[in-house]
C-alpha cells in the first residue's frame, strides 16, 4: 500500500462560471499623516478619518514548526499546545515507487505511528519563551482539541486507536483498518494541572462510539471547569467539572461551528452562520449547560469565512479574528470594533491559526501550509501620528483571496517606498441575493465617478465594459518605458487578449485554459467545430449526453454562447443581431435538452461514462502541464481530440481565461506607482505549492515551468545511487503525489497514477494556448440574465422561436444603447 500517496476524491460538476522575516516595522494603518504620507486625493473610493491608534507588526521566530496549527491554549502567561513527531516512525519505498509505513524502530511504539505529547511555552514580551513538555502521551495515544480553564488547568481529549496493520499488509487489511477505527478506538477525557500532572482521565468511550466518526476538533473550559468540545459529525457535546459526560447540545444548526471558546464573563460560547437568515450572518451564542442547548444568541458575530476566534476581550466581552481582521466583540450592543487588518498588518490572515494578547500586544500564530514553517506577528498599539508611513495604493477586488493577498504581503515586504491595500467590494460578513451584482455596481459607479481603486482586480469584473466608458488607463506607454518588462518577454496571446479597442488595458500575470475533449472516433480528428456541428453529434447520439449535468441554460450560455457572444453583437458600436437563424438554431438546439438536473441522482464516474459513449465529450480545465495528462487519462486508451467549445470563427474553440488580471484606473493619482505592483506580480516566481496556479504569461516562467515539468526524478537509496523495482528498472519518483482516486456515487472506484510527463503533452499546451480565444467580450451577467430570460419563455412553451429571438434582440439592442 502506498501510504502516504495522495488520494483525491472528486465527484465532477459543469459550474457556469522563510522563518523569521525581520523586516522591521510596518503600520496596521491607512493613515496619511507622518512621514511619506499618503495624499488625501487618493484613487481609494473611500476615505477612511485617520485612527488616532494604529498597530505595527515586527515578526518573531517560532519555537517549533511542529506545533499543531489550530491546538494552541492559552493559560495564565504560558501557552500549550499540542506536540506530534514523526522521527521514530520508518517507511520503505515498494516496487511501484510507494511509500509503505513499516512500523517504528521503537519496539513499542510499533504499528501505532506518531507520538503525541503536551507542551508549554511561557509567555513573554519578546514571544513564546522555550519549550517545555509536560506529558508525554502514552504509545497509541492521539491527542485531540486543546483547552485552558482559568486556573491554568488543560484538558484535552485522548484517542486511543487500534494497532495498525504490520509489515506486509495488504491493501484490503489497511482498507478495512481505517473502515473500523473510529468503532475500535477508545475516547477518555483528560485533565492536567499546569504542570501536567493529572487530574482525572474519563472514559466517554461508548457515548463517542455512537456518534460518527467521532473527533475532538475544538474544545472550550468555563470558569466553573465545564468542558464543550465539538466535533463535525457529533455536533457539541458537554461534560461537567469532573469530566463526566453530561450530553449533547441537540439543536445544533444546520450549520458548522466556525468557532467555540471563552468570553470575559467565563462563560463558553459558540459561533456558526445562521443559514435560516437572509443574509446568512455568523451568530454567536452562549452555550447553556443545564439546558444543553444554545442560550441567547447574538448577531452580527465576525467570520467572514466561517472561521473564527473566540477569546475573552480586552475591553469589550470578546475578542475575534478572523482571515481578515481582529475585532472586539460587545455582547450588550451586539457590534464589534476593528482592532486591526491582517492585511495592513502584512499578515496573510489565513494562516492565522492562533492569536492571543500578553503585555498590551496582540501575537499572532501564522501557520504556512505550503512550507510547514511557523511565525509569530507581535502587533504593538502606537499613534499614527508617531509611525513613518509609505505611500499607499489600493487595489480594488470583488473579495479578497489567498492569491491576490500573497501578492500584495510580498509586495509590502520588498517595496520600501510604497505599500498595497486591498479593498473588498462585497461584505463577506453581510452576504444577501444581490451582494455579487450590488458590489459590481458600486465599483463600477465609483470608476464611472472618477473615484475607485487606483488598481483593479478584473477577476471579477468586464474588462470591455469599463474600457469602453474610458476608466482604464492604456499600458502601453508604461510597458514601452519599463526597465522590468517588455513586450517581447510575454506569450504572444497574452498583449492581444489584454488589448481593447487598440489599447492595452491590462495585464494577467498567469492563464488557464478550458476545452472540451472528445474519442476521435466519435468527434473526428480535427480540433474545432462549428454550432451546426454540435448539432449533428448530438442527433447521431440522441440517447447520451453530450457534457455532464447538460440542461437548457447550460447548453445556451456555457458550450455555445460563452465564445460566440461577440458573434451576434458589437459591444463598441452598441449593436447586435439576435433575430437571425443562426441563433433560432442555437435556441432550438439548447432545448433538446432537460430543463433541470438532478446533482443528487446516482451516476457513474466520469471515465465510465465516456467509455460506453453514454457521455460524448468531457469538459476540461487545464491549470497546469499534468492537467494535460490526467485530462486524457479519462477516456482510457482511445485517442482523444480537444474538439473545443463550437465557434464561427474557424478557431481550435480553447478558451483562453486570463488569471490575476490587473488594470490601472485612469482617475489615480498614482499610476506609477500601481505600475511598480504590476511589474512586481508579473515578473514573480510561480508559487509551486498553489494548487490551480495556472501558467505564467512571461515567456521565461513558462519555458521554465515547462522544463521542470518534464523532468523525471528517481528515487534513491542511502548511497544517492537509483533505487530498482523487481523488474531491474529504476522507480520513478512520486513527485505529483502519485495520483488520485474518484469515487462514485455507489462506491465504484476510478484510479490513476500520473506518469512522466511527455514531450507530446506540454506540446499539446502550445497548441491550445495558440488558437485560444477570450470569453466573448461584453459577456456580463445582464445580458446573461436577458437571454436566458427570454429563452426560458421559449423552453416552457410561452413563446416561439421566433418570438424569443426577437424579443431578446430588443431588449439587447436598448440595453447595450443604454450602457454605451
């Protein structure tokens, strides 16, 4: 068995659309006072009054970068954490290059794996002082959620697993280990004092063997030594001062819990979003341990991305953070005042995974999942006044996401003359029906005004809609002085699909790519096609689909009209041509298929499908060269052909999707300095450990990327010489974590091992990228909205053909008049 092999479960849907960085001070603040201040005509769309307070971040090793993410506790001037090492563990490498897990070379701890124990570290002002154990775990022992009473005590929950297989067991014998582990494993609750001695050790093992899959994941005390722990599967389950299991909260919403811990009063409390509200808000409750259910509830709790921290406040009742911010919680007013952004900071807030507050400074645990490394942020209270500032500019996104926030972090920790924020147009903590559509609006108003970001993200929003009301500044002149880029450094499609109207209004820093793909024997194999085309396909195969989760509106809006938009309408001119026969075909064609889809209905896997043809044509995302190899893989050993999406303008049909796509506002005050971040996000090192990352747009990174992937590692033994299967042939390495594993919806199973990657498939890449074509231009969601509209009256009965297409040529044709 390959035991560290990266096993993926995917079920496919068709969707529309290092440690210490000791970089010295930089101010949580937008300030625009002190040195380097910033101009008050600021391209931001809002002014925010100067806080008299700001916080300055210095950053600090931490102690061990095997501390568990998540499973810190905070005592009276110390912190504990969970500890788990790996050292005594062994593996062997089998002949198909797998890593196998052959027990220990501590004979007692064999066929149980990793060692858990309990470790301190007392808290300073400098950071968290040297590490302490002060329980080490028994062998078999797992530990589970992390707690801290008020007097210093820690409780945490042991699992104790069943032994492992041994040396040499088969696959079947490992499948049927995980299958009962959690039935075999027993569940004891733990109390230590603050020196690790301990204090009781209950058995809830029968009470957590009824409840699924049964895991600790967080855990809270109260002043009263009452422990709640939560568990997805389980909900909140409560156990009194002695540890006795005393039952569960019943009423858990139909929600996860984004956070649990204690507030000022000593009492525990709760955090989830409330799906029955409109506007889906996170509510904080009290946890209620007589009655066992939730206590009175609060609104408006901060977590913006159902992840939240809960600790008692400074001032107010509680103290929060989540990937964006920390806040302070006021249970009487049910508000919350901002402390800090993460991102002011120069934080990544979603690495956060502990903060706690000692000395008048608020620490923060940063956890980098791509390296393993941890950090900790010391955030210190100062005037704005008395902090040198450098000069800002502001980037204008829908939502902040890790790419763009990892962007903007390295920016500000390399620039020492200007710094980046980034302004989110949708609130994440107030979401509602039209908060997509509401924030676009008022972005795009603000552009329109001559106020907005002086950069803007155009992941989220129409490049060709703003270019045409003149907000975007041309990039070309930019381009043409640089000493960084130039335009010879990128791919040739990359200026051209940035270009509008003769100028060149933005600049992607990486690219993917979407086709569709089919059997040569059964698409014929030349790539590109036409709507008639499709057709045909389609009455030749009336009995299959022809993409997975095909309906009406998916047919008319993503296979055919998301290239062929551009075809029926001129966007520049304000024109268009709805009322003709080719788009009547088009709505007659996307009506051969259902109205509605059921995702729920049992199916077989993708592979399985388009092997007896009852699925004709797979759709394909390419974020990457291997995307390439398993895209091909699921059509078995059939020669495929990337068929594309149907066009009328005789290209291969690939769409080309430009990622991290920036433009400059035309009204900023500070072009150039938005220039600089471009140059900055362009000319970076692609991140590896990104999953979708997508290819570089620069020549030279794509050229590299390219060659590195077609290197072919092999494993090695002790003496660096290659390691041999039974065979006498040398293992390749499992570089790309060795594969993945579909699973279906009745328990049938798709598997595939990635190879070496060929000279023939990253080839097929270049091919793809060079007869790519944008999403027709102008495609925004209102016009979306008009034709399928209109098209739906048609599809149900209520209007011809005819009558469709000539009504939607007439609301078009206003509406593209309207927004000229």
């Amino acid at each position: 068995m390959g035991f560290l092999k990266e096993i993926k479960s995917k079920k496919w849907l068709v969707v529309c659309f290092a440690l210490t960085l000791c970089l010295g001070l930089t101010a949580c603040s937008n300030a625009k006072k002190g040195s380097g201040a910033d101009s008050t005509k600021s391209g931001t769309s809002v002014d925010e009054p100067v806080p008299e307070f700001t916080y300055v971040a210095k950053f600090l090793d931490a102690p061990d970068s095997k501390m568990m993410s998540g499973n810190m506790a905070l005592g009276k001037d110390v912190a504990y954490s969970i500890k788990y090492d790996y050292s005594s563990m062994l593996y062997s490498v089998d002949e198909n290059g797998d890593y196998v897990f052959q027990g220990s070379d501590d004979a007692e701890e064999a066929d149980y794996g990793t060692s858990y124990s309990i470790v301190k570290y007392p808290l300073t002002s400098e950071g968290l002082g040297e590490e302490q154990t002060i329980a080490k775990l028994p062998k078999g022992y797992e530990a589970n959620g992390l707690c801290v009473d008020e007097a210093g005590n820690v409780y945490y929950v042991a699992t104790i697993r069943p032994k492992q297989p041994g040396e040499g067991a088969t696959d079947d014998e490992w499948n049927a280990y995980y299958e009962k582990m959690y039935s075999m494993s027993d569940y004891h609750m733990i109390k230590l004092d603050p020196n690790g001695n301990q204090l009781y050790d209950m058995d809830f093992t029968e009470i957590a063997r009824e409840q699924e899959s049964f895991y600790g994941q967080e855990m809270a005390a109260d002043s009263k030594g009452r422990v709640c722990v939560y568990s997805y599967n389980a909900g909140l389950m409560l156990f009194d001062e002695n540890g006795k299991y005393i039952g569960k909260i019943e009423d858990n919403p139909n929600s996860w819990i984004a956070g649990l811990g204690t507030g000022k009063d000593g009492n525990i409390y709760a955090a989830f979003n409330d799906y029955s509200s409109v506007t889906n808000e996170c509510v904080l409750s009290l946890i209620d341990f007589e009655g066992k259910k939730f206590g009175k509830k609060y609104s408006k709790f901060p977590a913006s991305n159902g992840n939240a921290c809960i600790l008692p406040g400074l001032e107010k009742d509680v103290l929060c953070c989540d990937s964006n911010s920390v806040q302070e919680y006021s249970l009487e007013k049910e508000e919350s005042t901002k402390l800090l952004n993460w991102m002011d900071c120069d934080v990544d807030g979603s690495m956060v995974t502990d903060i706690y507050v000692y000395d008048g400074k608020i620490f923060a645990l940063i956890y980098d999942w791509n390296n393993g490394n941890s950090q900790l942020a010391e955030l210190t209270k100062m005037r704005t006044e008395d902090v040198v500032r450098r000069e800002t500019i502001t980037i204008g996104t829908l939502y902040q996401d890790q790419s763009l926030n990892k962007k903007a972090l390295e920016f500000n920790k390399t620039n020492e003359k200007y710094r980046v924020t980034i302004k989110t147009y949708m609130d994440e903590n107030n979401w509602s029906e039209t908060s997509y559509t509401d924030a676009i609006t008022t972005m795009t108003n603000d552009l329109i005004a001559g106020k907005g970001p002086d950069i803007i993200d155009l992941s989220y929003f129409d490049g060709e809609t703003y270019a045409e009301k003149g907000v975007l500044e041309d990039l070309a002149p930019y381009l043409e002085k640089s000493t960084v880029l130039h335009k010879e450094d990128f791919l040739d499609r990359i200026l051209e699909a940035g270009t509008i109207n003769g100028k060149l209004v933005s600049l992607a820093s990486t690219f993917t790519l979407e086709t569709l793909a089919g059997k040569k024997s059964v698409v014929g194999d030349k790539m590109g096609w036409t709507v008639s085309d499709m057709i045909k396909l389609k009455k030749a195969y009336p009995n299959a689909n022809l993409i997975e989760y095909e309906t009406k509106e998916q047919i008319l809006s993503v296979v055919v009209l998301m290239l062929n938009l551009d075809h029926f309408m001129d966007v520049a001119k304000g024109t268009c041509d709805f009322d003709n026969d080719e788009f009547k075909e088009i709505l007659q064609f996307a009506n051969m298929f259902p109205a509605d889809v059921d995702y729920e209905a049992p199916r077989p896997l993708t592979p399985y499908q388009l092997a007896d043809n009852s699925l004709l044509l797979n759709m394909t995302w390419i974020y990457g060269f291997r995307d390439m190899q398993s895209e091909v893989a699921y059509f078995g050993d059939e020669p495929i052909t990337f068929i594309g999406f149907p066009n009328y303008d005789g290209g291969n049909g690939c769409m080309l999707r430009l990622e991290d796509q920036y433009a400059i506002n035309a009204a900023s005050t500070k072009k150039e300095a938005a220039w600089s971040f471009l140059e900055s996000v362009i000319t970076a090192e692609q991140d590896e450990n990104m999953m979708f990352a997508g290819f570089p747009t620069l020549k030279s990174l794509y050229e590299k990327q390219k060659a590195k992937s077609l290197e072919v590692h092999y494993i090695l033994d002790e003496n660096g010489e290659k390691l041999l299967d039974v065979n006498g042939n040398p293992i390749i390495e499992d570089y790309y974590g060795g594969g993945y594993t579909m699973i279906g919806d009745n328990g049938e199973e798709w598997n595939y091992n990635y190879k070496p990657i060929t000279k023939e498939e990253v080839d097929m890449v270049d091919t793809l990228l060079a007869g790519s074509k944008l999403p027709s231009s102008g495609y925004d969601e209102e016009m979306l909205k008009i034709i399928t509209e209109e098209a739906d009256g048609y599809f149900n009965g209520a209007k011809s053909v005819d009558e469709a297409a000539k009504v939607i040529q007439s609301r078009l044709n206003l509406y593209l008049k309207e927004n000229k």
